[in-house]
C-alpha cells in the first residue's frame, strides 16, 4: 500500500509521533478487525534508514481526509492512518509503502487426529431435548393472562 501522506501527532510530553495516511486493502481492513485496530508493519521505500525494512506497531483509525467523489459514484475505499508510536519522526517524509507483517494465528477449527480421539480428551455429546422430555410448565404470567381471558369469556355468556 502507497503512503500518500505522512504528519504527525503530538504524544506524550508534545514529542512528534508520525503518521502516515493510505488507502487500504480488504485483508489490512480485515486484518485490523480482527487484531483490535493494531497492526505491525513493514515500512518500505522511504528513503530513511531508521524506517526502510523495519518493523513498528501502528495504531488504525479512519482518515479525516476524505476521498474526492467520483462522478461515476463507484465505491471507493476511504482513506486510513496508520499511527507509529514507536516510530522516530522524520521531517518532510513523502512517499514510501506500506507491507503488512502476516500474523501467525493457530487453526482452532481443526486439531491433530491424535489429539481428536486421544483418552484424555473424549468427545463430548449432547443428547438432544425431544419434545416429549420437555415438561408443561406454565409460568405466572402465563397463568394469569389465562385466568383474564377465561373471566371476560364468562362475564360475556352471562350477560346474552
């Protein structure tokens, strides 16, 4: 992902905390959901030492630059900042890109078929609740609204 611009922020005790704004892509959109709006990065082609081929935390929230309105009224992504508060701030930044470090995430779904079976770890069952094990139960509500309906049902035999 292209930088478009970079700036800053003032962090603790007025230190200057870069910032740099782009156009995301669905996974880094993704990617943010899932990690709680932080992401670490890979900063690439920015001309600077201290940023090239390193790796910092970012901090995601939406840009307050808007994008310009295409007359053809298509959908286009807003704009994104990533936060580096981490980052050594560098006077007139200007271009550089953006490399999503790939999370390492464990598959939940599936485990190892010796660990499905094993002795020490038995499948659960879950013994469905049929119709007929279900008890008739009627709560107070339920009991009252019965016994109002049943007087009105009385009170207008009565009076024909």
């Amino acid at each position: 992902m292209n930088i478009i611009n970079w700036d800053y922020v003032l962090g603790s005790h007025n230190q200057k905390v870069p910032i740099v704004t782009f156009k995301p892509t669905m996974e880094f959109l993704d990617l943010k959901n899932f990690n709680n709006q932080k992401l670490w990065v890979t900063l690439e082609n920015t001309g600077q030492n201290c940023y090239d081929g390193k790796s910092f935390e970012g901090i995601v929230d939406k840009s307050t630059d808007t994008n310009p309105c295409p007359y053809d009224m298509s959908y286009n992504l807003p704009l994104y900042t990533l936060t580096l508060a981490c980052a050594p701030y560098v006077e007139n930044m200007k271009a550089g890109k953006i490399a999503l470090n790939k999370p390492v995430t464990p598959k939940y779904s599936e485990a190892p078929p010796d660990i499905k079976n094993s002795p020490s770890n038995p499948q659960k069952s879950f013994k469905k609740q049929s119709k007929e094990d279900k008890e008739f139960n009627l709560d107070t509500l339920s009991l009252s609204l019965l016994g109002g309906i049943s007087a009105v049902v009385i009170l207008m035999i009565l009076l024909k």
